[in-house]
C-alpha cells in the first residue's frame, strides 16, 4: 500500500496481483492520515481499475485530488470521496481523473 499525505488526510492505493495472472488490480481511497488498514467503505474509495501505467496522484488543495495515468484500465470511478473524521460530518473531496495524461 502507497500513502499520500496532506495534513489530516491521505490518499492510499493498494494494488493486489490475485493468484498470479500477471495483472494488477488497483484500489484508491481517501482516508485519515492516522489509519493504519486500507478503508473498507464505499464512500471513500473512487478508483478502482487494473494495470495502470504512469499512475500519479496529487494534491491540488486541501479537498481536491488529481489522479492521472497513461494507460490502464478503470472499472469503477467516481468524482468525489467522503471521510468521517471527527464525528457525524463527512468531509468531501473532489476528484479530477486524467486518463490518457502522463504526470
């Protein structure tokens, strides 16, 4: 698992290689920066996929994260992501996906 970290919250990719296929299934969420295992909700996670090339991915303000790659494909995605950190409240980020972009 890979963190990116901005302050009180991370984005974590974790990428699994199941039963030897030679293909990398790709997970991205947002969390806590003090979580220690990969989110298990939903509302957290916004891209899923496998065998990305040139995967980046960055902070452009507190709340918005841009993900770009090069090639790869994306099975599930969607353009914001949501954390409980200190109660009932989510927090919201928005997400901008650039796919066919180098860095």
């Amino acid at each position: 698992m890979t963190e990116i970290k901005n302050g009180p919250f991370k984005v974590d990719v974790r990428v699994q290689e199941i039963n030897y296929s030679g293909s990398q299934n790709i997970d991205v969420c947002v969390a806590n920066s003090d979580n220690k295992i990969f989110p298990d909700k939903k509302v957290q996670c916004f891209l899923n996929g496998y065998d990305f090339d040139g995967l980046s991915i960055k902070w452009l303000s507190p709340r918005v994260i841009k993900v770009s790659f090069r090639s790869g494909r994306v099975t599930g995605f969607t353009n914001s992501a949501f954390v409980y950190s200190n109660g009932t409240i989510p927090e919201e980020f928005h997400i901008i996906l650039c796919e066919g972009c180098g860095n």
